[in-house]
C-alpha cells in the first residue's frame, strides 16, 4: 500500500503504535509517495518541537500515535512573547520547546515502559500541556489520549490544561511539582473551535453587550489565538458571553461532532470531557502573584463540562495560604462538572477557606477513601466550614453541608492508610530517579 501524500519538507517523520510495536515514516519522499512504515530504531523524542511538527498535521488526526520522550532528559518550554517593530511584529513560542499539545488518538509516555521515574521532565515555560480550541481548527475533540509517566516542573502559567470535549482521556503516574502560579491543573471545556466560531466570529450581528472576538480569526498564528484566548478566560469573557446568550433565540448551524446538537449559547451544548488524573504526585506548588490565569488552587474545573476521576494521587507540601493575593486556596474547586474522588491523600497541604474542596451546587460528585494528614502543625490548612468537601446546596445562598472524610487518618487508625501507601509509592520513585 502506498500513500500519496505530498509533503512540503521533503521528509515526513511518524510515530505511530500498533499493539505495541512503534512504526516511523523517516524515509525522503519520491515521487509524491512516502513508503511504508519501518521499525523506528531510536526509540524516543529528544524535542518537543519534533513532537508537535509531526501531529499539527491534519492529516494524522485519526491516525493512533506513540510519542516515546527520552528518559532523563529535561525539556525547556518556551513562552508566548512578541518581537520585532510593530509593522514586522513575529509572535509565538519563544526562547524554548513548545508544550505538549495532545491531539486525539495519541499516547504520550516517558521511556519505553511509560513510567514516571524514568526521568522525563517538561519544564518552565507558560504551558508544560495545553488542549484548547483555537490550536487546530479540525480539533472538534481530544479523545483517546494517554500521558504517562511525564514530570511537569516549574511552569508559569499552567502545567496541564484541557480545554475541548473528548473521551478516554488518561493522565497516568505524571509529577506536577514546584509551579509558582495560581493553578497547576485547569479544566475549561469550552466546546470545539466551529463552536466559537459559528456563534461569534463569522456572526454579523453580535448580542447586545457581548465581545467581538474577531481577534480569533483574523489572526493565523495559532500560539497568537491561544494567547488571546487566556487573555479572554482572566478577564472571564466566555462566562459572561454563555450568560448573556443563553436568552438568545438565534439559531447556529453547530458542527455535530464535539456537540450535542441543543440551542447555541448554553453549556449544554457542549459534549463533556471525560478524564481521569491517576497515581499521580501533584507537590510543592505554592500560589503565585497576578498572573494571566485567574485561579486560587492546585485543581480547578471551570464549568460544568467534564466528568473527573481523580484516583490514588498523592497531594502534598502545596501552599496556597496567603490571604493578600486571593480570598480562597483550594486543592480542588468544581463549577458544576461530575467529580470522582477515589483514595487520594492530602498531605501538608497549606490552604485556606471554606474547605478543601469546593464543589458549586450543580455539582455531581462522590468521595471514598480519601485522607488527610499532617506531619506538621506549620503547615496545617484553616478552613472555615468543613475539613474537607464543602458542597453548596443553591446558588443563591451559601448554605452547604459537609462531606467529611471515610478515611482519616486522625480519626480512624483501623481504616488503610492510604497516605502511607501513597507515600511509599513516592519514595520508591525518588529511590528509582536516582539509580
């Protein structure tokens, strides 16, 4: 079988799995004909710029993908910055790497065995994983992903950051350590690109009072467009527009895939998010000053469009405690999406308000076998209302009801201590780094 595809730079590299073989395209294009897949002989990424070169092509979008990162290799991300004379300005991802940027079908891992000790590390820069809406325009979702055994380290803005609708998304035995930001981990599902395209930017007539978002598509840099794109979410932008457009009577012609097919301007149009944070260390991420993202916390699902598991993830020695720069520090807030809270620990965690985990009163959720411990007063969290999960019952009061621990370790010394066992999993990790 051959496929003729042209392509532009002469040489067209893939990784892609089938079973658990990994296949490259490494051969020079002749003729307009790229030849079958070989055996890949080195068996992993040293660049993320090559990771991304290779899936920004359309092309490959339904294709199943394996990129393997070298074991202990650091990868520095870069920022979003600008440079040049305002008539000859050049804007995008500077002075490092591009982030990861999972599109669907695609595995993501660390060595040949995918595991966290093995030393992959994506540092610094605005974003260690980005998926959003503007970045690729066929990207209607991200579905069948795996990142597996990658250390985020130290970036400024978000380490990992979804933003479109998918299913049997997995993030597996991945570190997120030492951020000085205002949230680690976010979730903004905001549906699809056509979705924000149909209702604004190619509208004629906007909604009394909302924002022209012309700035999407007028510009064909995608890093300008995700740029933007942050910019709007701070200044909270889309949740006034799905306010205001909710009364709307307008009808859009909404792409199927990715949506649910129901009145354009209510977040029920938007096909959930379906993902699962597991046997990961989240550590050491204290809160930053004011920043382009706007959350107060280590795990912030925006609005009500996903379906969250999060299951044997260790969360320790994290510090959002300072009352100067924001009203509330949180391990994990949740605008209205279904959250799964499956033996996870709370270790050392310094945070602040009206408990640990906030949940809005649309919010569907269930907790069992969660722990918290303290080693040290010093860094022990002061709640207002409840210890752990404070569910608000309206949304116009803020009446709430607790939903304390099954496993805690201070008052229930028979139960299995999962902080213990999560604990030993980390120091095992340490031990195997520094083999």
């Amino acid at each position: 079988m051959k496929m003729k595809w042209n392509y532009p730079h002469g040489v067209f590299l893939l990784s892609a799995f089938v079973g658990n073989n990994v296949y490259s395209y490494s051969e020079k294009v002749i003729d307009g004909e790229i030849p079958l897949p070989v055996m890949k002989e080195t068996g992993c990424y040293n660049s993320l710029d090559d990771i991304f070169e290779i899936s920004e092509d359309d092309r490959l979008l339904e294709e199943r993908k394996k990129f393997v990162l070298c074991p202990h290799t650091t990868y520095e991300v870069g920022q979003y910055r600008c440079s040049g004379e305002s008539d000859d300005m050049t804007c995008g991802i500077m002075n490092g790497q591009k982030p990861l940027v999972p599109r669907s079908n695609t595995i993501i891992q660390c060595g040949e065995d995918g595991l966290v000790s093995n030393g992959c590390i994506i540092k610094g820069g605005d974003w260690g994983l980005i998926t959003v809406p503007l970045l690729y325009e066929h990207d209607y979702e991200t579905s069948n992903v795996l990142i597996k055994g990658i250390t985020f380290e130290a970036n400024e803005l978000f380490s990992i950051f979804f933003g479109l609708p998918g299913k049997n998304v997995v993030v597996d035995d991945c570190i997120v350590r030492n951020d000085f930001n205002q949230g680690p981990i976010v979730l903004n599902n905001i549906g699809p690109w056509n979705f924000r395209r149909s209702r604004k930017l190619t509208s004629l007539t906007l909604t009394e009072g909302s924002k022209d978002y012309s700035q999407y598509q007028n510009s064909q840099n995608r890093w300008e467009r995700v740029h933007n794109y942050m910019i709007d979410m701070k200044n909270v932008d889309f949740d006034h527009e799905a306010e205001n457009s909710q009364n709307s009577q307008n009808s859009q012609n909404l792409r199927s895939r990715g949506l649910k097919g129901l009145k354009a301007g209510t977040s029920e149009d938007i096909d959930p998010l379906y993902i699962t944070f597991q046997n990961m260390i989240i550590e050491n991420n204290k809160q930053g000053t004011e920043g382009m993202n706007i959350e107060n916390g280590l795990i912030t699902l925006r609005n009500k469009n996903h379906v969250a598991t999060f299951k044997h993830n260790y969360i320790a020695g994290n510090n959002y405690s300072d009352t100067n720069f924001a009203s509330v520090g949180y391990a994990l807030s949740n605008a209205g999406s279904e959250v799964n809270l499956v033996d996870n620990c709370f270790a050392d965690n310094n945070l602040f308000g009206p408990g640990m985990v906030l949940m809005k009163s649309t919010s569907k959720f269930t907790s069992n076998g969660n722990q918290i411990t303290y080693t040290n007063d010093n860094t022990r969290s002061t709640f207002d209302n409840c210890e752990f999960i404070v569910s608000y019952q309206t949304e116009e009061s803020n009446d709430y009801k607790c939903d304390n621990l099954i496993n805690n370790q201070d008052n229930n010394q028979d139960e299995t201590n999962i902080c213990e066992i999560l604990n030993a999993r980390l120091q095992t990790v340490e031990m195997k780094k520094n083999v």
